[in-house]
C-alpha cells in the first residue's frame, strides 16, 4: 500500500510538472527576425513642410518618416528659439534627432513602438536631446496617394506630410 501512495504521489508531481511546463513553453511565441506587410498606404518617405505659424512659435518640430514594410524611421528637424538645454547642445536652436520603431496600424491609429538612435541607426544611449523610448502615437486624420495627415495624441498639432518617395515592401530580417 506505501509503495502505491508513492508512485501515485510521484506520477502526480511528474503530471504536474509535465503540464506546467508545456503551458509555459508552449504559450511562448517567438517574434519573426523577419518584418511583416505592413500597411500598404504608409509604404514610402513623407515629410513635412511647415506648420501654421511657426515662425510665431517658440519652439516647433518638422518631421520626416520612412515607412519601410512594418518598419518606421523618424527624423525630427527641432527648432527653439529658447535656450532649455545645455549650451553645448543648443547648437543656435537647431538640431536633429532620429529615432526607429515598429508600428502597428488598428482601426485609424498608428501605434509606434521605437528608440531614440543616433544617426547612424545605433540607439541612443546618452548625449544631448532625447533618448530611450519612441512611443508616438497616431490618429491617422486622412490620407491620399501623396499625402497623409497624423494627429499626434500627445501634441495637438496635425503633422501635415507630403510623399516624397515610394518603397516597396520587400520584407527582410529586421534593421538591416
């Protein structure tokens, strides 16, 4: 009768263990090293030209993108008429930032999930400007062959872009 109860307790931790495990592993889902479709209207390199009244502004931010499959490359041209950073940075109130994500589209928003990078794509650790996370997010407003139009939900100024380039989606392994 011991030698039952033992082998009972024992097939019991190893069932329960077995199944504990297969739940674990079996709930992972590895993300592809290769990038998906994306959305087809957003395929290619926009940019924007000015924002109303800016030359009234203080500070403002043009914005060029790059959508590339699922794949999103931002260039942020600020300008400040304030000094609010270090000296050393404000580089006579102009500079450029650059940053690189993945974005999902849903619904009519476009979800941005990125890092602030140095110009040569490498992320952006420390230095001037910002740094770590890029996480816009969009409301696309209306969009055309050649134009499109984002509402960012954290600045309630559109982003008015005009295409400039087309890219085809040639899905390859990521940042490449």
């Amino acid at each position: 009768m011991m030698s039952y109860l033992t082998k009972s307790k024992n097939i019991k931790a190893y069932l329960f263990v077995t199944i504990g495990m297969l739940l674990l592993f079996g709930s992972c889902k590895f993300n592809s090293e290769m990038q998906s479709e994306g959305a087809s209207y957003l395929q290619g390199e926009w940019k924007q030209d000015s924002i109303p009244h800016q030359d009234q502004m203080l500070q403002y931010t043009l914005t060029e993108f790059r959508f590339t499959c699922d794949s999103i490359y931002a260039r942020m041209y600020v300008h400040s008429k304030t000094k609010q950073i270090a000296d050393s940075c404000y580089n006579n109130g102009s500079w450029v930032e650059y940053a690189k994500g993945l974005y999902v589209v849903r619904g009519d928003s476009v979800i941005v999930d990125g890092i602030y990078v140095k110009e040569n794509g490498k992320q952006k650790l420390s230095g001037c400007y910002r740094q770590g996370q890029y996480l816009p997010r969009f409301k696309v407003a209306s969009h055309s062959k050649d134009s499109l139009v984002l509402e960012n939900k954290y600045d309630q100024r559109p982003i008015i872009l005009r295409k400039t380039k087309d890219v085809i989606c040639v899905p390859q392994k990521r940042w490449q």
